[in-house]
C-alpha cells in the first residue's frame, strides 16, 4: 500500500512538471479562474468541512471552523483575486546613473510546482491559504495533510478532484512515511507547518535538492501584562486565545508574565473569564477536544509533572464534570510558579495549559523574552508607549499583537511567519506571492549605450571614460 502511495505521489508530481512546462506563465485570468474554483469550494461544501473536521478531534465547534479557518481563507482568496493584477505586473526599478539610459525591470516569474505540508490543528486554513499564495502566483501545488486528521484529509483530497485537475493541485494523503517521500521530492518550494523538530528535518531533506523552504514552526509564544493594562480587558483576551481550539492552536499564548505580585490575583480572574466562556465542558460543543489521546496524555504528563514539581496547579472546570473518560476534552489548567526545568517551560504546550510567571521590571521580562528561543508570536497589553516600544524593540518575535491576541494572524496585508526557532520565511497576501514567485531581474540595454567604449583594446578612450565613471558613479 505505501509502495502505492508512493508511485501514485511521483505520477502526481511529475505531470505537475509536464504541465508547468507547457504552461510557464500562466495569465491573469487562468489565475483568477484557478482562485475562483478554490472559493467556489470553500462555500459550497463548508457544511462537510465543519462536519470532517470535528468528527477528527471528536468535538469542534463548527463555529470555530467557520471563523478561525473557513472565513480566514476566503478573505485571503478574496484579497489575492482583487490585488493580483497589480501582483502580477512587471515592475520598473531605478536605473543607476552611469547605465542609462538603460532600463531596469522586475518581473514576478513562476517558480513550478510547490509542496505545501500541512497540520492537524487548522487542517482546512494551513492547507489552502498557502496554496491560494502558490496558485496566485502562477504554480502547481501538491499538499500532504496530516494523518491525524484522516477524515478531513480524504475530504479534502475528494473536493480537489471534483474542482482541479491533478496536475494544477492535488494531495497526497498518506502516514509519516508518505511525509517523509514527499518532503524528500524536488519540489520548487515546500512550505511546512508543524513542530520545530519535524521543520527540521523537513529543511535536512528539502537541502538535498536544495528546494527552498518556508517553514511556519511554533514555540513558546509569550503574553507580557504591563502594570498599565487593562486588566479586565487583557484576561478576557488571554482567555479567549489560549482556549480556541483547546490551545492547539501555534500562535496562542503559551505563557503569561504579570508583574510581580499579581500572579494570584490574575488567576482567580482568568479562571473566572474562562468558566464564563465555557461554563461547562463534557458536554458543550463550543469547547474543543484534544486532537489524540497520545496528546492528551502529553499534557496530563506535563501537568503531573508541574504539580509534583511544587507549582501552583489550579484546573478551571465550572460544573466539575469528569474528563476524558469517554471523550479526550481536557479542562483548562494554569500553572503558577513553574520551574524552569518543568517541561511546560521547556516545550511548546500546545494545549488549554496556561503557566503564569511573575516579574519585577520591564528589563526583567525582555530578558525572560530573550533567553528562550524566538517564539512565533508574542502579546504585549498596557497603556504604556515607553514599555511597548522598548518590548518591540527589544525583543524578537515572528509577529505580535497589542493588546488583543493573534489578530496579526489575519492581516492579509501583513506577512506571516517566524524567526529562528519558530521558522523562516513568510506568506499571507503579497507576501505569500512574492514567496512562491521568482523575482527576476531584467535589464534592458539601450542603443545608445557607451559600454562598448569599456571593452578591450584597452587605452586613452578607456582611461577617460573610467574616470567619469567613478566620478558619476
């Protein structure tokens, strides 16, 4: 079976090839069309996108998916089909004095086909909104779901066939094993998201046919509450971020910093604004499952281990039901005083666990900020403009939101992506198209161009004309 997969994966790719081949430059109005069928998708079959997605996790709200994956791809579909025109258009670049009157363009050129790997926790968004910048910008697209939503990955595959031909956008639906062939294939580009660890070896194996990769990691993603916050307003946020989709999510807070002294007073609040969000668990389909009881038990493990460890441990479950019996739901949990060496400290959460850490100074935080690897977002909240500018200036994020969490997520006209340890590379909007495109350069020569005067037998004429040169130049 995988010997199958794998075959079928190469036939897949290679007529992407052929394709590309016959068809380098695509037109606007091919692009547009290829958009359009990728919305069309999209609104038609929404209903059994929220239906596969939950039936993965055992429990999603379909409002989640229609917000936070179905709403965001459309607007950036919808963004990309308004500006590619303008995207599209060879640019004029300046000319340097001493070779005019010579001209200088830039042309956005195609790359070929681009593999686009993509995750469980947003498996609709992390597939098709890079594949909407790929499409945009002239290539063949193949995409490697995730196993661990195996449903809405056979979805989606069927939903591609009805709408694309194989050799514009298909997926390989496969385990591990198929991943690892696909990231290993000489693609044009590949963009990953998923763990730091599995990026990689994505970027070990794409290196060895030297395919250039955007990588879209995670990290510890640090939420700073300055003494000039809004306090109500900064816990209402937090909340929210860290317990859409469970936490699973690779931008939400995974750990906050309160000044000193406020620790326990801030946890009595988040645990009220949690239990308001979500008054009950078991039962409430707002409230989102964990993705795998391998994952649950990561988190339990976690948790036993903060407790043991000596920390403040407190589980937010309003109506005191029993968890994770018969389903994989997890009550939100928040850790005061964690030690350093506590895995929570250590490892990207990726669950409703939420450590608290209390600091003396704003220079104390930018050094708790920078001592760890650079997260992929981080969220600063307070009133304060002398704080804020020396926390964006002094630390180094993928992205960052003030005062409200992930909203620079969903900025079509911003890039998104990571820095060190959380990744490299970005997309969304232009920025996704610029990555999928070839910038190349082109310099039109005039007939009226002297450089013939530079040329061999060298001599007066030479000497001459170098000297105005540098003096021009």
């Amino acid at each position: 079976m995988l010997q199958t997969r794998q075959n079928s994966l190469g036939v897949r790719f290679e007529a992407q090839c052929r394709a590309f081949e016959k068809e380098p430059f695509p037109s606007l109005e091919v692009r547009k069309d290829r958009l359009k069928r990728l919305l069309a998708l999209t609104e038609k079959h929404e209903a059994e996108i929220c239906a596969a997605i939950d039936s993965d996790f055992s429990g999603r709200a379909q409002q989640e998916t229609r917000l936070a994956e179905l709403f965001v791809v459309r607007a950036g579909i919808r963004h990309a089909i308004r500006h590619l025109r303008g995207w599209m258009r060879e640019r004029r670049v300046a000319t340097s004095l001493p070779f005019l009157p010579g001209r200088n363009r830039l042309l956005p050129q195609p790359l070929g086909v681009v593999g686009i790997v993509s995750p469980w926790n947003y498996p609709f968004q992390l597939a098709v909104a890079p594949a909407t910048a790929a499409l945009a910008a002239g290539n063949r697209v193949l995409i490697k779901p995730s196993e661990l939503t195996p449903k809405f990955s056979d979805l989606l595959a069927r939903l591609l066939e009805e709408h694309f031909s194989p050799d514009e956008m298909s997926v390989a639906v496969g385990d591990a094993d198929v991943g690892k062939t696909f990231v290993s294939m000489p693609f044009d580009h590949l963009l990953f998201t998923g763990s730091t660890a599995v990026g990689r070896q994505v970027a070990l194996a794409a290196a060895a046919n030297l395919t250039p990769v955007t990588l879209e990691l995670g990290g510890k993603s640090p939420a700073i509450f300055d003494q000039s916050c809004d306090l109500d307003a900064a816990v209402a946020s937090v909340a929210y971020g860290k317990l859409l989709n469970a936490g699973q999510t690779c931008i939400a807070p995974d750990y906050l910093m309160v000044p000193q002294g406020q620790g326990a007073a801030i946890a009595t609040k988040l645990a009220a604004a949690m239990a308001r969000l979500y008054p009950r668990l078991a039962d409430n389909p707002d409230y989102t499952a964990i993705v795998s009881e391998r994952h649950r038990q990561r988190l339990s493990d976690m948790i036993a281990e903060a407790r043991e460890g000596g920390a403040d441990v407190t589980e937010v479950n309003p109506a005191n039901e029993e968890l994770g019996v018969t389903d994989r739901k997890m009550a939100p949990v928040l850790v005061r005083n964690p030690g350093e060496t506590l895995r929570l400290m250590r490892e990207e959460i990726f669950g409703p666990v939420l450590p608290i850490l209390e600091y003396g100074t704003v220079d104390d935080a930018i050094e708790h900020v920078n001592r760890g690897e650079r997260p992929l977002a981080l969220y600063w909240f307070g009133k304060d403009s002398a704080n804020r500018q020396r926390v964006m200036r002094e630390t180094v994020a993928g992205g960052v939101t003030v005062n409200d969490c992930m909203m620079h997520l969903v900025q079509e006209r911003q890039p998104f992506g990571g820095v060190g340890e959380s990744g490299m590379g970005a997309y969304h909007g232009e920025w996704g198209f610029r990555t999928f495109s070839k910038e190349k350069p082109i310099f039109v020569q005039s007939r009226l161009s002297a450089g013939g005067l530079l040329r061999p037998p060298y001599g007066r004429t030479f000497e001459q004309l170098f000297r105005l040169l540098n003096l021009i130049g």
